[in-house]
C-alpha cells in the first residue's frame, strides 16, 4: 500500500546495460578460481628447483685405509655419483681425493672445459680409477684445502651462488684435525657431511710398540704389540699369533712359531700384550684374528740386530790399569743389544795392521807417535776417519805430533799449573757432540771438576772451532777439520789423574757422540708408518729397495730419502751387500673406526649440516615433487588473490558510480 503501482515495461528482448561490471565481477571469480586452484609455472625435471643461484662446491672423497672396510667406497662412490648428478649446467664443482695427502681429481678449470653433458663422465671416470689406500686420514689437512679452492673462481670473483664442501667419509674416531687447530674458517662455505657406514662394526687393530733408538732390549726379549678396539665393537675376545706372508700376501700361521694368544679387550680400549719371539723359524709379523675387518689386523716388526763397530786406542795404557783412560773408555763401550764394540789397543811405536785400520771409525791417540805413523794417521783423518787426540802432558813430542797430523810445524803445548780446579765455562751446544746436552736438564757441567790441564794456542791451528773453554778462558776442547774426516784436541784426559770426566754422568753419553759421529754406530730406524719418508745410508753402494712381496726393485739415489712408503710390510734395500730391512706400518689412528663426535669439528668453527640418504625416487614422483617445489617457490596464489581483491575494488567503485548516476536520471523527469 505504500508503493504507487507502476506498469511493467515491455521489452522484446533481454538487453546487458553494464558490460564492464559484468566483465569485472568475471574476471574476480576466475582469478579466485585460480588462486584456490594454485597454479605454477613448469620446469624441466633436470632443472634443479633450488638452483637459483649456480652453486660452487667441492667433493671430497675419503680414500684412508679405514675406507677398505666391507661396503664402504661401493656406498661412498654412490655418494659422490648422486653429487655430481645433482649439480646444475651452471654450477662449478671440484673432486678431490684425501688421506695423508690430498690430491685433486677434477679442478674447477677442468670442470668448467668440459660439455655439461660430459662432465659427470668425467669425474666418474677418474673416481674409478682410484681405491682406498694404506695411509692416515688427514681430514684436517683435506678440508683446508677445499676450503682454499674455493676462495676464488677462474676470473678473481667470487661465486655469486652458495659455496659447500661435500665430505664423503666413513668419518672414524681417528681423523686428525690437527690441521685446524689455529685456522679460521671463511665465511660462507658450509661443510656438508655425506657419511657412510660399514656393514659390520666390530674392528680392532695391532700394532707395535716402538723401541726408541737406545732402548737396551735383548734380542730375545718378547715383542709387545698394542691391540686397539673401536668404541663401537660388539666382541672382546681376540687371539694374537706370529705369522709369516703366504701366497697373494695373506698371514699363514706356522705351528713352528708358537700357539695364539689370548687377547681380551674391552671396547673402547687398549692394551698392551708381550709375544715370545720363537726361536729357529725366521718371522717378521703378528697377525690379529676375531673381528669383522682384517685391513689393520697385521704388524710388521724388524728383529734387534746388533752393530759391529771397531775402536782403535795408540798408546802405552792397559786394559786392567784403572788409573789409565784406557780403562774407563772399555767400560763405556760396554757390549749393548744394539752394538758390539771392539777395542783394539796399538802400543806407538808397533806397526798398525791395515784390517783394524780400516775396520775402526773412530782412533784415540794418548801417546806421541813417530813422524811415519803421524803421516799415516794425517792420511786416514784426510780419509774420513776421526781421531781423538789427548795429550799426557805438555811437551815437545806431543807438539811435533799435533803439529804433524794437522800438516803444520810443531805446535806449542804447556802444562797448566792450578792451585785449585777448573771448569767448563763455555760450550758450544749446538756441536753434535755437545747436542745430546742442550736441554737445561743436562747441560750443567759445574760438577766436573779437572785437576790439570794443557795450554795451546788456537793461532796456532788455523780453521779449529773450539767446543769448550775452561773458565780461565783457556780451550778445553777443539775441533780440527781434515776434509773429509776430523781431528778432536783435548787439553785434559778423563782419568782420575787429570778430571772427574770418567767418574760422571756425562763421560758414557759423550763416547757415543764420538762413535757416532764417526759412523761407527748408525741410528737406523726401522720402524716408519705409511706415507714416511725413509732416511736411506749414505756410501752404502744402494742402488734401490725392494717393497714387500717381492716385488720390482725401486730405484733409490744414494743419501736421499725414499718417499714410496704406500703399503704396509717390509722393506729391503738393495746393494748395500748386507740384509738391510725396515717395517711400514698402517697409522695406528686408523683402527678407531667409531664415529667421529661432529662437536670435535663444531668447536674448530666448522659450520655443519648432514645429508641423509632418501629413496630412490621414479620419473613420476620427481615430477610431482618438483612441482610442489617450484609451487612453494613461486607461489603465484599469491598475486591472484590481491588480482582477485584488486578487481573487486574496482567493481565496488564502479557499480556505486553507476546506481548513484542511474538514480539521478530517474529522479530528473519525476521533478
């Protein structure tokens, strides 16, 4: 009752009268659509999602001798494949190898040469031609160098993508990361552990337990070897036995070498156990059985083998007379496991017989000689041989004879009158003979007290480097060289007459210096680790060394060090008309092959992050999967809904625009 009736229009036909608000409110419902429906843009499934930036990363592949273990360089080439196929046509990436050293497989620039299709042809290529070898894992040492390869690109820029180190390892408990202790790590790069895992856990190692150069250990004393149980083993019971090297290098047990033993030790331990050496069979290893991996179940051990070194003494001195120096210097060259020393006492004026002349490295002269055996003696010290004079008193003769042995004229020695004694006030430590008695805990020689000494003047020796001053400034002690060998002037004797020398701590250490200066007595060592260089003999004749099993001589220069240490076993050399052999062991760190704590790299500053190994994925779910991704990257939903909003705004505006213009028109006639 309140509207006016109005009669209703007549048309023929429906009419749109508002296009672009039904164009507008269209396009709002299909933008909505859309949204909801969130779309993306396609990518090719060898496209990687995450590769918006090319990245640049190195590889670092584990090739100690710890990676010998069942299943671990099949697992860890896999991991390295799927690494290499994961780098995007833009990324840089480098392969390196690690163990004691590091070497590099495929560079940046290598990498960066190749077709993107060949590339990981390539690096698979070189990673098959390589193996876990019998050295140390240096894991420190390996990622500084990555580290380091990765500062720069080819041009001087830096990359403009992320920077990463892939680590494979089995990453034991024995890699060294001494390396880091006082390196920052740059900014930017990030380690990412690809780790892999043996089949079995259960390890344990020998070794032997390393004699020091002057240990005093008889020949047949037993031979202690140290047995090392990984943390995570699951046994405890081992046995330990003598074996010898079998065809294709494998331990055969000989019941002629003695039943096993017994070896318990816990995991996580180690301890130490004593094998009687047998007697009458020729054996050179202990060979470990019980556990899972057999990579560090031998120790190689040389036998003591004793040196044979001739002392000549010139003078009127005997044996029994303990008032005489010859006395004192027997009992110094004392008969040790390591070296027998023949002392063989000529009076001076009897005739020296070419055999002990020879044979003798090192000569003492207490007594004047006559002019003939000072030429000879003159001779053999031009010759390379070391004389050790000591005057008895000062006097002509001992003069003429200084003077003779040195190719001078007759030098002048005077006896010294003390009231009281003298002492060493200045010594040369840096002498080798002196050496041995740097360390401040040995170097007091105050408490040597010498009641007599001789007067010379060192004008008179041109080219003489004195050793040693009395603390009346006087030289004690000097050194003359003679081309290839030397001549060593003591103005006062060791025996009681003269000094408290023989009666001290330092008279034993000090005839070694001698010996062994002269050559008489060699400091070989025969035990090394794999990866050591080898201090080889200089005038051995050596013409080259023989590696275990008999294989192809190697050849050696003289007087250099042989570097080609790469297997454990034993060593001969070759042309020095003697049985010279050294051992070569594996790093004893090798046989802790429980996980490496990642706190231990975390607190040298390494950032971390640790890739886990997923299922192989099909063609179909790689799609799917990267079109999750590349929708959660894009998220174009986003731009629709604010399309959506933005549409409808402009509708709003433009359908109030037209009502209000609408109802003027209407309004207009009635009025």
């Amino acid at each position: 009752m309140f509207l006016l009736p109005s009669p209703p229009r007549l048309a023929k036909r429906q009419r749109i009268q508002h296009w672009l608000l039904l164009l507008l409110r269209s396009l709002a419902l299909a933008f909505l659509a859309l949204g909801f429906a969130r779309p993306y843009l396609r990518q090719s499934l060898i496209d990687d999602p995450l590769a918006a930036r090319p990245k640049q990363t190195v590889i670092l592949i584990d090739t100690s001798a710890s990676m010998r273990r069942a299943g671990l360089w099949a697992a860890a080439r896999g991991r390295v494949e799927e690494a290499l196929r994961g780098a995007g046509p833009a990324d840089q990436v480098a392969l390196y190898r690690f163990d004691r050293e590091v070497a590099g497989l495929v560079s940046f620039s290598d990498w960066n040469r190749t077709a993107p299709s060949d590339r990981v042809a390539l690096a698979l290529a070189r990673l098959s031609a390589i193996a876990p070898g019998w050295a140390g894992t240096h894991l420190g040492s390996a990622l500084m160098t990555a580290a380091e390869a990765l500062g720069e690109s080819d041009d001087g820029k830096m990359a403009p993508g992320p920077r990463q180190i892939i680590l494979v390892s089995d990453l034991q408990a024995g890699s060294r990361l001494d390396a880091l202790q006082a390196y920052e790590w740059p900014k930017g790069i990030e380690l990412v552990l690809a780790a892999v895992t043996a089949e079995k856990t259960t390890n344990a190692g020998v070794q032997s337990v390393m004699d020091g150069p002057d240990a005093n250990r008889a020949a047949d004393a037993p031979v202690r070897v140290r047995v090392t149980n990984a943390a995570d083993a699951k046994r405890e019971q081992f046995t330990l036995s003598w074996t010898r090297r079998g065809e294709g290098g494998a331990p055969e047990l000989n019941a002629a070498m003695g039943a096993p033993i017994d070896a318990y030790v816990p995991p996580g331990q180690s301890r130490v156990f004593l094998l009687a050496v047998p007697k009458g069979v020729a054996t050179d290893q202990v060979t470990l059985r019980g556990d899972d991996d057999d990579f560090d179940n031998t120790a190689y051990l040389i036998p003591v083998a004793q040196q044979q070194a001739t002392v000549l003494w010139i003078g009127q001195d005997r044996l029994d007379d303990a008032r005489r120096p010859l006395f004192f210097l027997r009992r110094a060259l004392a008969e040790t496991p390591r070296v027998a020393v023949r002392l063989v006492a000529v009076a001076p004026g009897a005739p020296l017989v070419p055999g002990d002349v020879n044979a003798a490295s090192l000569i003492f002269v207490a007594d004047a000689v006559s002019p003939a055996m000072a030429a000879e003696l003159r001779r053999l010290a031009l010759a390379g041989k070391t004389i050790v004079v000591v005057p008895r008193q000062g006097d002509g003769p001992h003069g003429e004879m200084l003077g003779a042995l040195v190719g001078r004229p007759a030098v002048r020695i005077d006896e010294v009158k003390l009231s009281g004694y003298a002492m060493f006030s200045e010594i040369d430590f840096q002498h080798p003979i002196f050496a041995p008695f740097a360390d401040p805990r040995f170097s007091d020689f105050t408490k040597i007290h010498f009641w007599r000494y001789r007067k010379i003047e060192v004008a008179a020796l041109p080219g003489s480097r004195v050793l040693a001053k009395f603390d009346s400034g006087d030289p004690a002690w000097l050194e003359i060289p003679m081309e290839l060998g030397r001549i060593y002037l003591l103005m006062s004797g060791w025996q009681p007459e003269d000094s408290q020398l023989a009666v001290s701590s330092k008279f034993v250490p000090l005839v070694w210096s001698w010996l062994e200066q002269a050559g008489g007595v060699a400091s070989i060592a025969t035990q090394f680790l794999v990866g050591d260089s080898v201090p080889l003999p200089k005038d051995a004749g050596l013409t080259g060394v023989r590696p275990p099993g008999g294989a192809a001589v190697i050849p050696a220069a003289m007087g250099t060090l042989f570097s080609q240490t790469m297997q454990p076993g034993i060593y001969e050399l070759v042309g020095t008309g003697q049985s010279v052999r050294f051992a070569v062991n594996l790093d004893p760190s090798e046989s802790r092959t429980a996980a490496l704590g990642l706190d231990d790299l975390e607190q040298l500053g390494v950032p971390i992050s640790r890739v886990k190994a997923e299922p192989a994925l099909t063609t179909d779910k790689k799609a799917v999967l990267q079109g999750i991704e590349a929708e959660s990257r894009q998220k174009l939903w986003r731009w629709l809904i604010a399309a959506t909003l933005a549409v409808l705004l402009v509708e709003s505006v433009l359908a109030g625009w037209t009502e209000r213009r609408t109802m003027k028109q209407t309004e207009e006639p009635a009025l």
